[in-house]
C-alpha cells in the first residue's frame, strides 16, 4: 500500500467529502427555504332527493323524473363527470341509469338535476303500484357512485346512499 504524506491525505478526504457536505447543506436550506404550499380539502358535496315526480303512470311502466339537491361546500366549484344511480322505493327496486352529460355546482352554492327513470311495476307489489299512482310519500333508498372533478386536483369517486321520504307528485 502507498504511504502518502499526511497533508496529502487530508487533501483526498477534503477534497471528497467537503463537496458532499456543502451539496448537503445547500439543499437542507433549500428545502426549508421553500413556502409549504396549503393546498385546499376537497369538501364531498351532499347529496339529496328533492322531489319524485310522475311523467306518465302506465299499468306496466312508469316514467319519473327524480329532482337531486347537490350542495357544493367548497370555495371552488366542482363538475361531476360521472353519474351512476339505483332507486329503491319501499324497499323495492324501481329503477337505475348513468348520466354521463358533465354538470358544476358552483362554489359554495347549490344546483338541482332531474334524473329521468323508467320504473317496470311488473315485479313489484301492488301496494307499492297503488301508493305511486295515488301520489302519496313514499320512502327511498337512492345508491350509486360520482367521479367528482375539481380545477387543479386529482379527480375523486364518491359513493352515495341517501335514504328518506319523499312525495309522489305529478
């Protein structure tokens, strides 16, 4: 092994390791001279049914629009790309559909979106059959999944089940 003088090997230790030590401390100072960024929480809208309205009572199908209250609690509006849904009546179920067309609820207001749905009596009780057509309330469970999109932040799914009352208006 080579012997070197020992100002030398002080020399290849500097000249090694003071580089990786200044790399170091410039980039701990960076880092902490960089403003955290507080990025806003997406708020998940709230979701409610309005009204259930009857278009057209027939004995074997019944065509209804289902008015759904969304409730934008965030400072930036938000566009629901996506829009899968079940109702339930009575326990039963009525009918289910896909929206696709994109909607935005502004920032921190509220919007309303009739849902068109063909509901088939064929499997259902007659009681339920009669309720409907006599408009009285009825309960519901309305399930389904949102894609929710906001400007600048990752798109996020939203799974929903509402259940409540509602009255059967024409």
């Amino acid at each position: 092994m080579f012997d070197f003088p020992l100002n030398l090997r002080y020399w290849h230790i500097c000249t090694r390791i003071v580089p990786i030590v200044l790399a170091l401390s410039i980039c701990s100072y960076a880092c902490k001279s960089v403003p955290s960024a507080d990025l806003p929480r997406i708020k998940e809208p709230d979701f409610s049914i309005s009204s259930i309205r009857i278009m057209q009572a027939e004995l074997i199908n019944t065509r209804f629009f289902v008015r759904l209250h969304i409730d934008n609690p965030n400072p930036f509006p938000v566009t629901l790309s996506s829009f899968s849904y079940k109702l339930y009546g009575s326990g039963l179920f009525w009918a289910e559909g896909t929206d696709r067309d994109m909607w935005t609820v502004p920032a921190l207001e509220s919007a309303e979106k009739e849902l068109f749905l063909v509901m088939n009596f064929i499997d259902t009780r007659r009681d339920l059959l009669d309720r409907v057509i006599a408009m009285q309330w009825v309960s519901y469970q309305f399930t389904g999944m949102v894609i929710i999109n906001a400007p600048d932040m990752p798109v996020f799914t939203k799974n929903f089940d509402l259940r409540g009352e509602s009255e059967v208006t024409r």
